[in-house]
C-alpha cells in the first residue's frame, strides 16, 4: 500500500508539471489579443485628440496676433467704443455717485457781476454846438462849455425861435459830445433849464455828421432831468444831444437850456 501512495502522489506531481508547461488555451490568447487592440487603439484616440487640440490652439493664437496687427492699442474699431483707464474710474461707481454741487445764487450772482462790471460816468473829450450842417452852424458856440459844467443858474442856451418846431428854419439843434475815442454808451442824462415841452433825440455814432449819427433814444414833453436810454448798449465816438422841439419862454418864443450832461457807459 506504501508502494501504491507513492505512486499515487509521483504521479499527481507529473500531472501537476505537465499542466504548468501546457500551452495557453486559445481562449485566454484573444482575450489577450482583445486588451492589446484595446491599449493601441486608445493610445491612436489619445494621439489624434492631442494633434486636434494642438493645431487649435496654434490656430486660435495666429489669429489674435492678426487681430493686434490690423488694430493696433488705441485705435477704436467701427461700431467699438474705446474704453480708456481714466473713462472707466470716471464711471466707476463711486464717481457716479458722487453729487455735483450745485452752484448757489451768490456764486450765479458773482460770476455774472464779474463778467459784467457796472456802468460808470465816462470822461466827455470836448462839447460843440451842432446844427444840420454840423459844428459849423450851431448855436451859441461861445457857452456850451456851460451845458457840462453842472450850474443851473448859468446853462447853456439854444438861440430863440418862433416856433416850437422850427417852423421855416433848419430842422433842430443841438449839443456834440466827441468822447475822444470809441468807447460804450448805456445811458446819458441831460439836466435841462426852463419851461417843460422840450422834445430832444438822444443820437450816436462813429461819424460827426447828423446822417451817420442814428437815434437810438429819446423824449418829449419834457423837462428838469431826462433819462435817455439806448435799447441796447451802443459802442461809439460822439453823442449828439438833439432838439426837435423847444419849450416856450416868457417872452412868447421857443428856447431850450442845458446846464449838465452825465454819459454813462464803459471806456
């Protein structure tokens, strides 16, 4: 029986080594073929994405530098707005918030003074007397220092007319003031003696002659202290106080008197 168990184990023991020297089955050699397809081809899938990825990323950055190349930094395309650093902290929204003030009235109201001055009284260069031919046939040429001197005991006069309105006579009289140069008139105030019923034209102009001296204010009825006003300040040399009309005195005639003239204006 000894001898049988020997025999037993030594050839349980061949069949052992014969089975681990036996050649694989046929069915474990494809499963084996399987898997190595399987490596392969999933290295090929691999190879093929990272060439695809590699030419769209050389291809996506060809095309920025073209794009920098055709529009150069700072250059604003068509249909786009150039948006600078400063722009955008100015819409940042802190800058938005923040309020502007509001100028207020004092600030309105110096601003506007200062642009502005006030008138003031301008310096008279001469005074003549002034008829329809000019300085040459006014009347009482002697005394019209007298018109601007400030007296009311001792104007200057007109020459006496029979009629108020220069009936067959010329068509008016009057005062010449020469500023000396051209310089801007507002307002002139006459101070006038006598009677009221005094009609007088405030006249201006570059020229000393009574065609280039239109009137730009005037007055009627009137006496003592006359404000004449232009509509609009008038930038001129000579100012012509002119009579269209003369009070009646005492003596049944018609004369007018001006004792002050006061041009207010800017030089």
């Amino acid at each position: 029986m000894i001898d049988e168990y020997h025999v037993t184990q030594r050839s349980a023991r061949e069949a052992a080594a014969a089975a681990a020297f036996r050649p694989p089955a046929p069915t474990r050699e494809r499963e084996r073929r399987r898997v190595r397809a399987a490596a392969t081809l999933a290295v090929l899938v691999l190879a093929v994405l990272g060439l695809a990825s590699y030419e769209f990323v050389a291809q996506a950055g060809h095309a920025q530098r073209a794009a920098a190349a055709a529009h150069p930094r700072g250059q604003v395309r068509a249909g786009t707005m150039a948006v600078s650093p400063a722009t955008t902290a100015a819409a940042s929204p802190t800058a938005a918030a923040s309020p502007t003030p509001a100028a207020s009235p004092t600030t309105t109201a110096s601003a506007t003074t200062a642009s502005t001055p006030p008138p003031r009284v301008l310096t008279v260069a001469s005074v003549a007397a002034f008829g329809p031919g000019g300085t040459t046939d006014g009347d009482n040429p002697q005394n019209v220092a007298l018109a601007v001197a400030g007296d009311p005991a001792t104007p200057w006069y007109t020459d006496w007319y029979a009629s108020p309105d220069f009936a067959d006579s010329p068509p008016g009289t009057g005062l010449l003031l020469d500023m000396g140069r051209t310089v801007t008139v507002t307002s002139v105030r006459v101070s006038l003696g006598g009677e009221p019923g005094a009609s007088l034209q405030l006249r201006a102009g570059l020229e000393a002659t009574l065609a280039w001296l239109p009137v730009v204010a005037g007055a009627s009825d009137a006496d003592g202290t006359v404000q004449l006003q232009p509509s609009a300040p008038v930038h001129v040399r000579y100012v012509l106080i002119w009579f269209t009309g003369l009070p009646p005195t005492s003596a049944g005639t018609y004369q007018a008197s001006i004792y002050q003239v006061v041009i207010q204006g800017q030089p």
